[in-house]
C-alpha cells in the first residue's frame, strides 16, 4: 500500500521512494566504504561527479563510457552501487541494469535521466533498477539516492515521484516489452548504425544469429525497414540519435 510520503510496502514492510530527505542530517562516514562504478559517456560530466562523489567520501573504483563497458566494470569490481546514464552508446542504461542484475546481484543500480517527461520510470524499475535521478536536479539528490540504495531502498527524485501515481511505482508487473532483452541490444546496435557482424563481435554471438534477431526485431514490430527501425529504436528510448 502506498504511504503519503511516497514509500511504498514490499511484503508489509515501508521502503522510502522519495519524499522530504534532509541530507544535512546524513552521516558523511555512512558512504566511506562504498564503492561506486560512475557510466556516462561525457567525459565531462562523468569526471565532475566523479569529483563530487569523491569530496562525499565515495570510492569511484571505475569509469564507463558506454554500457558494455560498465556491465564489464561492474563484473568485475563488484561495487556495492553503479550509476548509470539512461542513454549511452552501445548498450542503454536499462538494458545495463539488467545485465549487472545478472552478473553483480548484490550490486545497486541508480539510472540518471535528463528524461522530465518520466515515461522510462515503469520500464526502469522493472529492470532492476533502484534509484531514478533526474540530472536537472541538485547532487544532493544523488547523493541521498546513493546512500538510500545502498541501505537497500529505492529512491526515485522527488518530482518525478511527486507526478507519477505512487501505485504504478509499487508495481511489479508492468506489461513486458514486445522484444526480449537481447533484440533490444540488437536493436539499439542497428540504430546506432552497426552491421550484422560488428554486432556480433560486440555481443558474442553468431552472424547468423544476429541476423536471426534483426528478421525476428522487424516481424514483432511490423517494420521492415532498417530507417524506421531506427525511429522507433528512438521513440522507444533505445537511442539518442
């Protein structure tokens, strides 16, 4: 049952999603011995927050650019909180939180959005995902994202908790996606303009495999053209481009 402040019951017990967190009131100490792999494919953004976690007492053991490299970082670290771009090349932040779920269980994601429009939320925490910051929000929120996850909670910024119903936020059964989890990645390769056997360089698979995926992407959406392909890819929060 959602409480007015936001937190919602997972097997009786109340879990905070957002709602009014003095940051003040915080421990610096609590967030010392967290490591933190940080994915971001601008080199200036992530090297800024990379500065501002570390000033917080945070301990940024690796640096992604895309999100096969950070699914990689992660498997290897084994960081206790991963923070990653919604949109990256190569492999979106949805899709890498469910990779990390995968192969770093015990692993936290935190996805950062420029998204206002929060359409992505329900997709995001069906993923896995544990925390969903807006980048046009002070640090201080994911700051408190970090150390709330990290406690085992979910945090989601308070004006896209404050807009989307607290029900749907409880939800776990959110209508699944018409493609699996690996046409997606097929999907944002080809918008992003990589040929059937680059793709299967990049996700380890056969030719013909990755042909078999690209014929199956077009008949589950009924487009059978690689440049309408690539605006849904868009439409669908695959891609930036």
């Amino acid at each position: 049952m959602p409480l007015a402040d936001g937190r919602v019951g997972k097997n009786g017990k109340r879990r905070r999603l957002h709602g009014p967190v003095d940051f003040r009131d915080i421990s610096a100490n609590e967030g010392r011995s967290l490591r933190i792999v940080l994915a971001d494919d601008h080199v200036v953004v992530r090297q800024g927050l990379k500065g501002l976690l570390e000033r917080e007492g945070f301990a940024v053991v690796g640096e992604a650019s895309d999100g096969f490299e950070a699914v990689r970082l992660t498997q290897h670290f084994r960081p206790e909180v991963a923070i990653l771009d919604f949109d990256m090349p190569l492999m979106n932040g949805i899709d890498a939180v469910t990779e990390i779920r995968q192969h770093s269980p015990r692993t936290r994601t935190i996805l950062l959005t420029a998204d206002t429009g929060h359409q992505h939320l329900p997709e995001a925490l069906r993923a896995g995902s544990r925390g969903f910051v807006l980048k046009n929000h002070p640090v201080a929120h994911l700051i408190g994202a970090i150390r709330e996850v990290a406690r085992g909670g979910v945090y989601v910024s308070p004006s896209v908790s404050m807009t989307v119903a607290p029900a749907s936020l409880a939800k776990t059964d959110f209508p699944p996606d018409r493609l699996t989890r690996r046409e997606r990645q097929v999907l944002q390769l080809i918008a992003e303009g990589k040929k059937t056997k680059e793709i299967s360089v990049l996700l380890g698979i056969k030719v013909k495999t990755a042909e078999t995926h690209r014929t199956r992407i077009m008949r589950r959406v009924d487009i059978h053209e690689t440049a309408n392909l690539v605006r849904y890819a868009i439409r669908g929060g695959l891609t930036r481009l």
